[in-house]
C-alpha cells in the first residue's frame, strides 16, 4: 500500500498530524482542569481568609464594644462601626462563596444578627445619649437644690442633703436598684421634713420634686439601657456560639474540598502522564515506522554511496523488504547502476592498463590519484602505496622539481604541456626516453581537479632519429670521402709512380755517392718519399668504401699477431698483458681489426718517445655480452682542446703540428689513422672512447658487441620465457658465411628448431622461393651479384604481401631507406649488421607475433 516515499512520509504526517490534535485537545482539556481547580483552590483560599478574617472581626467587635462602654476611648465607637462594616463585607462574600446550603444559610443568619446586634447597640448609645442629657439636667436640678438649702442656711437640712450627696454621688457610679430606693427615700424624706418645718418654701419643694422626678426618669433609662446591653450581649453571645459552628462546618468543607481538589489534580496528573507515555510511545512508534521505511534505507544507501565514492565499488544496497518498494528500488537501481559503473571502471581500467604508456593523475597538490601499470614499474610501487603520495616519496628532488615545473606549466597554460623526460625504471633500472603530455583537468563548473600525464616511449624514436642524423652526417662524409676516394684513385697511381721513382732514384744516390752532404740529402729525399706512400696508403683506406667481411677468430691471438709484427718499434717498451691467455671467439672482419690495432700502438708507440720509463698495457675482457679491448700508455697524452678532433681526418699533433714539442722530431702522422680506426669500430657497431692527460698518458677502450655461435642458457631460458615461435619454415639470406652459419645454428636449435633454408646470394634465394613456400625470410641488404636485398623485397611483397622480412645490414644507404618501408609496411623490420644472437631471435619472433594475429 504504501510503496512510494510520498505515500509513506504522507502517512506519517497524517499519523503525527492526528497525534497532535489529540494531544493539542488533552493537553488544553488538562490546562483547563488546572485552571479551574486552580481558580477553586484560589477562592477555597480566599474564603477560608475571609472566615479567618471574620472570626477576628467578632473579637475585634468585642473590644470596641467595651471600649465603647466604658466611655474611654473617644475613637471607639468610630472603630467599632469600621468592624461591624469590614465583617459585614466579609460575610457578604462569603454568601457568596459556593459552599453548602447550611453553611450558606447560617452565614446569612449570622449577618442579619449582626444587624440586630447593630440596632441593638445604637438604641443603647441613644438611650445612653438621652441618659447623658438627662443627667445633665439631673446635676443642674441637684446643683439648684443644694445652693437652695445651703443659700437659705436650712441647717437642719444639711445631713439629709449629705446623705442626698451621698446616696446620689453612689447612684451615679453604681446606678444600682437599692442606692436608688435609699436616695427617694432621702429625698421624700427631705420632702417632709421641709413641709414640716417650711411648708411655704415652695421653691425648695419644686426643686425636690424635679429632681425626684428627674431621678426616676434617669433610673427608668438605666435599666432600659442595662436590658438593652443584656440584649445586646445575649445577641453576640449567639452570633459567636453561631459563627464557630460555621467556623468550624466551613473548616471542615474547606479542608474535604481541598482534599477533593488536590486528588483530582493528582488524578489529572496520572492521567497526563499516562497520555504523555501513550504519546511518547506512538511518538516513537511513528519515528520507528519512518526510520524503517525511510530513514534507514537512506542512510544504507548512503553508506554504499561513501563507501562507493572513496574507492570501493564492490559496496551494495541490500534491504530485506518489496523491490517494488520506491526507495528499496531506486537502492537496487543504484546497485545497478554501480554494476555498469564498474563494469565501465574495470574496461577503463583494462584499457588504461593496456595502453603502454605511462598514465597516471595527480590533484592540484601534486599527490597522485591514480596510475597504471606501467607507471608502478617506473616508482617501483604498487598503486596503492602510490595514491596520496607526491614525486618526492619516489624519485629524487632534482627530478621532482623538474615533475612538478612540468606539472605547472600546464595549469598555467591551461592547455596540454609536451616535454621530453629520460627517466630510469626502478622495477629493473632500465632507461626510457619518454615523451610527456600533461593535461590539466577540470570539474563542470571550472573548477581544477588535477594534472592527467601519459608519457610515451620514445627510447626507439629518439633513437632511429639519432641513427638518421648520424646515418646523414655519415653519408654526407661518405659523399666526400667518396669524392676524396675517386680523387685519390686517380692519383694514387700516378703519385706513387711518381714517389717510385723519386725512391729509386734516392736509393741510387745513396748508393753511388761518397760525399757525406750529398748523402744526406739523398738520405731525407728518399724518408720522405717513403712518408709519402703511407699517407697516399693511409688516404685511400680512409676513402675506400667496403663492408666488413666477417669471420670468427680469436681476438686475443690477433692481438698477439699486432705486437709481433711491431716487435721491432716496441723495442724499449714494456709490455704489460692482461687476459690475453683466454681464447675469444670473435666474429669481424680481421683485417679491418688489425688495421685497428696496429694504428692504435703505433700512436702509442709514437706517444712514448720521449718517456722515460715507457710501458703499454693491453687488456682483453668479456662482460654482459661485450667484448673490451684497453689500450693504455704513460705517453705524451693529448690536450684536453684537442681531445674531441682527433678522429677527424687530417688531424695530427705530430711533425710540424708538434707544437708542444711532445713527439721526437722524425716522428710524422698523416692524420688519417684515428679516422680509419673510428670509421672500422663504427662499421662493427662497437664504441671508442678515448681518456687522456697531457705528460700523463693514454687509455684507448674498444668495446664489440660479442656474437657467439650459439645462445647461452641464459639467453635460451629467456626467449623461453618471454615465448618463442617454433617449427617455421625459413628463408636465410646471407652472403658472410660465417654469419650465415652462426644464424642457421641458432634458428634449427633448441628452442626454436626451425626449418631453415640458407642462400649466400640473391639468385639462389630466387630458386628457393620458386619452390617452398616460408613463414619469414630473413634478408640481407647487401648482396653478391646483380640482386641485392632491396630488390629481393620487390620481388617478395609482388607476390606475398604479409610474409615477414627481417633485414640484416649496417649499410648507411639501406639505413635511410628502411624507415620509409617500416612506416609502409609493418610486417618488416630490421637489425644492424653484426647484432647478438637474442636481439635477432627477438626481432624474428616479434614479425611471427604480427603474422600471427
């Protein structure tokens, strides 16, 4: 019912909506009942105050009331009418207080007493009032009587108007019933006895009959005044013996109604609570339901989505519930989309992997992200224990600063920065020559995220450009030393006719002349013709244009063969021989070797002239495939100027170039035999390096690739490893035999045993064709005959366009060529003439690999 995430957030809206109002109602229902039990308790307290307030307001009554009586106090009677007012207010408030009938009842009685008791009090002060008049008149009547009697000197009056004073004085104190019997009695007495002694004293007898009868009327007041005070107490007695009935009836409603109010309000309280459990509990029943259904899938799906964003894809959503659930769906559309997202990662990473470049990428920071393969083998390192790193964990700061001038150039140009790099692998220690293009890279909204680098090899590129710049350079001085050749072919003859017969004729002069002048003369003419030949010697062997004839001996017999035959020049000279005694079998034209050799101690030989204690050392030694010849002397040496011009042709610091006086002066050089020298290593494909030190010495080092007549076990478990073709069918081309023999050896052997067929010039190559048909053929450029290599490829690729040619030649002209046909044609390559038995199988199972697929 409730699939989607609206229907469910819905629901529990409605759910929390419905739960406040009815907590919204209770809770107002709850605030009401506070407010009235509240209001209740607050009269229920102002009553009870009032009650309190009343009961002191009737002792309060009773104390002005005898203030009151006692005529002492002149606020009394104010203050008493103040009370009677404030508990009449009282009682009035009180009637209208909710309680009960009774009590309601009694309380009106009470204060209709206290009215009663109010008029009751009043009549007394009046009747008191009248009393205070008329005792007044009273006094002024008995005043009026005593100055009669006195005045008329009435002796015989004077005792019984003592007792008159007397008993009056008395009455007016006590007011009571027999002092006032005993003064009529005085006073009718009195009466009497003036009508008895002064029956015509009417005046005194009219004073005492108006004070008689003023007496009577105030005793008539005094006792109207004493009942209405008897009244008056019995009225207050009963109000009070009323009142504390009340007092005590209403205490006793007051405290049940409290009791009654503090119980519902605990009762209100319980019932709160228990709806606010009821609350909190559907509260988190309806938290429950959303974190469930809501709130938990989301935060599992944003679980797999951080675990997805630092690198882990292999993180899924799993929920137990409906995939027809919205947000349980879109959790297992995620995982979908996570699968087809690794599915792209792992392609993009197979072909980041694939790619033989180096690829990596680096953040703004210089720390890398991510790299292939190939680039772990440079660092040395596995991925992650590249990724968070910078250059300078790997490589040294001179290199990482030149990474990271390299990386800012390209964020500043905000383009691809190319730059050449020469790097050396850590895996195995081997140099690349890479070509670098770094890319910054930025998010959708512009924002730099790092620098992309893939770098390239281009070791072979570099290489073949270095290969076509000398090939130029050599075939533009193979141009003009062809020229120099044709020039000196043409002369030589004619100039060593001519040298001929001035050595004939020297020689004649020596023989026939006896003057000692002469003689010598003679003696320099005939040196210098001999000088002469050996350069016009020297100049045509540097002009000649041939290709080494190679066959194997031993080089260090050869070697011995050169210091035999320079026994004679190396007469004072010791010899210093090391590893002469081991037998290597080299393959080179011996010839061009000799004539190697024998320039190179002749130099020697000239360089130590002049030395005291003159010595050559000649070592031999193989190493890794390399053949090292060291040729050293403690001659002359060359200054270091000229160090780098000594293989020019015509260059020579002997004779009259001998500016430092370091050669004996009949010592002559042509200046062509270092050039000869150079030239001949240059066609073995070896290298010359030549050390020097003025009055020090010499060191001249020959080092020859070493080709051996068959593979080593090491270089079998190699082309092992690394997977070698078998059992094809092919074709030699070869015109050195010894070659020829070298490579048929290591072709039918293990671990190649082909089937090969071997021709030494291109006719019978021809014939070879026309009958079998062959995997690869392996050719030689320069040929025997009217057919050379070249014309051998035409023929083939007339008739087959994809069986794999692998050329063999160290011919200039055939080095500029082939970069064309490779570029055309990639079922061929080519070596260098002589190369190493595992470069040439190498180079044959890479052209197999190619047919192959």
């Amino acid at each position: 019912m409730f699939r989607t995430i609206s229907s469910k957030i819905s629901a529990i809206v409605i759910l929390l909506i419905l739960l406040f109002v009815v907590n919204y109602g209770l809770l107002t229902y709850f605030l009401n009942e506070q407010e009235l039990l509240a209001t209740q308790m607050l009269e229920m307290s102002q009553a009870e105050r009032k009650l309190h307030a009343v009961n002191g307001g009737f002792y309060e009554i009773r104390f002005w009331e005898k203030k009151v009586l006692e005529e002492k106090n002149p606020d009394a009677i104010a203050n008493y009418g103040a009370s009677i007012s404030s508990i009449k207010t009282e009682l009035r408030e009180l009637e209208d207080f909710e309680t009960n009938k009774t009590i309601q009842s009694k309380l009106h009685s009470i204060r209709a007493g206290i009215l009663h008791q109010e008029t009751i009090f009043n009549e007394a002060q009046q009747l008191k009032t009248t009393q205070n008049l008329h005792r007044t008149s009273l006094n002024t009547s008995y005043r009026s009587l005593s100055s009669n009697i006195l005045n008329d000197d009435m002796r015989q009056f004077f005792k019984p108007l003592f007792n008159l004073n007397h008993f009056f004085i008395v009455y007016i104190m006590q007011q009571d019933e027999p002092v006032y019997n005993s003064l009529i009695m005085v006073v009718d007495y009195l009466y009497k006895k003036i009508e008895q002694i002064h029956p015509s004293d009417d005046r005194t007898k009219e004073y005492l009959l108006s004070f008689k009868n003023l007496l009577q009327e105030d005793f008539k007041l005094s006792n109207l005044i004493n009942n209405t005070e008897e009244h008056f107490e019995l009225v207050n007695t009963g109000l009070l013996n009323q009142f504390d009935d009340v007092f005590t009836e209403a205490s006793a409603l007051f405290k049940s109604k409290y009791v009654e109010a503090e119980s519902k309000r605990n009762n209100l309280n319980n019932m709160a609570f228990f709806l606010t459990v009821i609350s909190v509990t559907l509260m988190g029943f309806v938290f429950y339901l959303f974190s469930k259904t809501i709130v938990t899938p989301i935060r599992s799906l944003a679980m797999v989505m951080r675990k997805v964003r630092d690198g882990n894809f292999d993180e899924r959503f799993f929920w137990a519930g409906s995939k027809k659930d919205e947000l349980i769906g879109y959790g297992y559309h995620f995982n979908t989309m996570l699968d087809t997202l690794q599915e792209h990662d792992a392609l993009l990473r197979t072909l980041i992997e694939t790619i033989p470049d180096l690829v990596w990428l680096k953040n703004p920071q210089g720390e890398y992200l991510l790299c292939n393969l190939r680039f772990e083998r440079f660092f040395g390192a596995k991925q992650k224990d590249i990724i968070g790193k910078t250059d300078y964990d790997f490589v040294d700061k001179k290199l990482a600063d030149f990474f990271k001038k390299m990386d800012l150039a390209a964020i500043r140009a905000n383009e691809p920065h190319i730059n050449e790099e020469e790097i050396v692998y850590a895996d195995d220690g081997h140099k690349e020559h890479l070509e670098t293009i770094k890319t910054p890279v930025f998010d959708s909204e512009g924002n730099l995220k790092g620098v992309l680098g893939i770098a390239r090899d281009i070791t072979e590129r570099k290489k073949n450009e270095e290969e076509k710049i000398q090939a130029y350079l050599a075939l533009e001085e193979h141009k003009k030393l062809a020229l120099v050749g044709k020039i000196a072919g043409k002369m030589a003859h004619d100039f060593n006719n001519i040298l001929g017969i001035i050595m004939g004729q020297s020689e004649l002069g020596l023989l026939r002349c006896k003057e000692q002048e002469t003689l010598k003369t003679f003696q320099v003419i005939f040196d210098q013709s001999l000088r002469g030949r050996n350069l016009t010697k020297n100049l045509v062997a540097f002009a000649k244009d041939q290709e080494p004839k190679y066959e194997y001996f031993y080089l260090n017999e050869k070697i011995e063969l050169v210091l035999n035959l320079l026994e004679k020049n190396l007469e004072g000279i010791e010899i210093r021989k090391e590893g002469l005694s081991e037998n290597i079998d080299f393959l080179a034209d011996p010839g061009m070797i000799e004539h190697c050799l024998v320039n190179i101690f002749q130099n020697s030989i000239h360089a130590l002239s002049k030395s005291e204690n003159p010595f050559i050392s000649v070592q031999l030694r193989q190493s890794n495939g390399i053949v090292i010849v060291m040729i050293s002397d403690n001659g002359c040496g060359i200054p270091e100027a000229h160090i780098d011009k000594i293989f020019e042709p015509s260059f020579s610091l002997k004779g009259s170039r001998d500016v430092l006086a370091s050669y004996e002066s009949t010592i002559k050089g042509s200046g062509y035999g270092m050039a000869n020298v150079n030239k001949c290593i240059e066609l073995h494909k070896g290298n010359i390096t030549v050390h020097s030190q003025l009055n020090i010495g010499t060191t001249v080092e020959l080092s020859f690739p070493l080709i051996r007549r068959k593979l080593t076990k090491e270089e079998k478990m190699a082309i092992k490893n690394e997977g070698c073709h078998s059992n094809k069918r092919i074709l030699l081309v070869e015109d050195e035999i010894q070659i020829a023999e070298v490579q048929r050896f290591v072709l039918t052997n293990d671990p190649c045993n082909h089937i090969v067929d071997v021709a030494h010039t291109g006719e019978a190559a021809l014939k070879f064709l026309a009958k079998n048909e062959y995997d690869l053929i392996s050719l030689d450029y320069m040929l025997p005959g009217k057919i050379n290599g070249k014309n051998m490829y035409d023929h083939i690729r007339s008739e087959n366009k994809t069986t794999p040619i692998l050329f063999i030649s160290g011919n200039i002209e055939f080095l500029e060529s082939i970069k064309d046909l490779k570029r055309d044609d990639c079922f061929v390559d080519h070596v260098s003439k002589p190369c190493q038995n595992i470069v040439y199988l190498n180079s044959i199972n890479v052209l197999l690999d190619k047919a192959k697929s």
